[in-house]
C-alpha cells in the first residue's frame, strides 16, 4: 500500500471513537477502517452531509465547507448561519426517520451521539456513518480538523487552518505560562495569595439536575488549560450537587454555561444554589460563564475562548 494512503488510514483510524466506545460501530458500515473508502477520498466531494455535534459544524464552517451542510444538530448553534439549516434534533436522540428524511450521502457524529440502534439503522440505509472521538484534548480538536479535511478533499484548507488555530494557541500558552499572566486582585487580597486557584464547573441546564464535573469531562479539561485545580477532581464523570461537597471544597472560581445560567433564572438563582453562598466564589463574585459549546465544545475557538477567559480570571494583561 502506498505510504500517504497508509499514513492517512493510520490518522483515522487514531481520531475515530475505538469499537468499545461506541456499541454501533461493529455495524455502521462506511465507520470501518478496512473499508476502502477509507483509503483515498473520491474524487468528488462528498455533498449532502448532515453534521451532529456543536464543535464539528463549527470546523465545516470554519473551513468554508458549509456548502456540503443539509442539516444539523441542536447543539450546532455557531455562526448564526446554522439557524437557517433544517434540524435533525438532540445528538443522542437522534431519530431515524429524521435524518433519513434529509437524504444525506454523510452523517458526521462525535461519539455522543446515538441512539446506536439508529445508528446501524441508518448505515444499513446506506448512509456512510463517521464518527469522530470528541478527546478534551487541543491535540484532538487539531485531528478532527484534519479528519473532515481529509473527508471532503480539503485537506490543503485543513492545514491552513490548523496554521492559523497553532497560532492562537501558542500566544495563549505563552501568555499563560510566562510573564504576561496576572493575579486575581479580588482572592490574592482575601483569600489564596500566590496559591493555585480551586474551581467548580457546575451544569446547572435543568432546574432539576444540577451537576459538578470531574475527571473525564470536557469541563475538568478546560480548568486544566486555565491552570485552575478542579475542586472536585476526584470524582469521575459528573455527580449531583450537594451543598456539603461544594462548601467542603470551597472554590475560588464556578464556572458554568450561559445556559445554565439562563435556566436556573440569573445570578441571583445560582447565588442560591445549596451551599454555594458559603464558598469565596460566590462572596467575591468569581463567577464565569460562556456559550456551552463555546466553552466545552473544543471547537475552532477553544484559543480565543481560554484566551479570553483566562484574562478575566487570572488579569492577563
């Protein structure tokens, strides 16, 4: 087999979800990497594609593909240009009368979405079915881009892009390593001087569920890339509030979603969540929200969006 063609099948075959992730890949025909139309890209683009997944439309968008676009899911909501495209639903809801109804030749996942019988559904359609693992890594979202680059021959506008994303992220962690970070004025004078930050993500998108993120989640890695402690970095997965956990770990910084924010009424609401008056988050108005796929997605804006939050943090100058 020809080196480039072997290089690529082992790029893929490193960023696609592995078959004990994902129960629907033994069956969604176009996912398996022995498959031919893994090794060389057809020689016309792949049109008519239905993307799931907030931070993969972003890429198609990013790399000025969105023409292939037909549809998308409802956490696909950047640019506004997506409000315009026909809506196949929740990713993990997906319904196979919704997306076939679209007659889409490619349907991009993460691995997030199912429900995998519909999956397999939708395959034996004769649909190719890709999915790509989500991996809270920079790393991953640089090999999702060339990924879909590589599935609609548009490789040369991946590597531009991932040029000018490089870019942004180097200045990032130059600025968040070196010189240019700051303190938090408000906890170096009251509370943890010259001590890591403790932070809390809480998602708080249903009145009734309000959870905290641990280990695993693409919020525990974003605290990471802050140079934040996650508070609850014991706990895999999310777990449920409780207002002795939160005053326990008494957090300098909670992060949440706009969203979340919106759902449990304002700030004033989510002041009153159990127990976390009583952490110096709250007494010193420490407290930061963003787009829920713009902070969690690890989509093409993950630089400008750590950039930017770590300014109003950490007082990056």
């Amino acid at each position: 087999m020809h080196p480039m063609i072997l290089g690529r099948r082992q790029l893929l075959q490193n960023i696609c979800a592995p078959v004990a992730k994902v129960a629907a890949a033994t069956a969604i025909g176009g996912w398996l990497f022995a498959k031919s139309s893994w090794a060389k890209p057809s020689k016309t683009p792949l049109k008519r594609l239905v993307c799931v997944g907030g931070s993969l439309t972003e890429i198609i968008y990013a790399l000025n593909l969105q023409e292939h676009l037909i549809a998308i899911d409802t956490t696909s909501t950047f640019p506004m240009a997506t409000k315009r495209l026909p809506n196949v639903g929740y990713a993990r809801t997906l319904s196979l009368e919704g997306v076939l109804s679209m007659r889409p030749q490619l349907l991009l996942v993460t691995e997030d979405a199912g429900p995998p019988q519909v999956l397999r559904q939708i395959s034996h359609a004769g649909v190719q079915v890709k999915t790509l693992k989500a991996d809270h890594r920079y790393e991953g979202l640089i090999d999702r881009i060339r990924a879909i680059g590589f599935l609609l021959a548009a490789e040369g506008q991946a590597e531009k892009l991932i040029k000018e994303i490089n870019h942004e992220w180097q200045r990032y962690q130059q600025d968040i390593n070196h010189t240019n970070i700051g303190k938090n004025e408000y906890l170096t004078q009251n509370e943890r001087p010259n001590k890591t930050l403790k932070a809390m993500f809480i998602m708080a998108h249903s009145p009734h569920q309000i959870m905290v993120a641990g280990q695993g989640t693409s919020a525990h890695a974003i605290m990471n890339y802050l140079h934040l402690d996650n508070a609850f970095k014991t706990v895999n997965g999310y777990k449920p509030l409780t207002p002795e956990s939160v005053i326990a770990t008494q957090a300098d910084i909670i992060l949440l979603t706009d969203q979340g924010l919106q759902a449990q009424g304002g700030m004033k609401e989510i002041l009153r969540l159990p127990g976390v008056m009583q952490t110096p988050a709250a007494r010193y108005r420490q407290i930061y929200s963003r787009e829920a796929n713009h902070l969690l997605g690890f989509g093409p804006r993950l630089p400008s969006m750590l950039y930017s939050l770590a300014k109003e943090i950490h007082n990056i100058k």
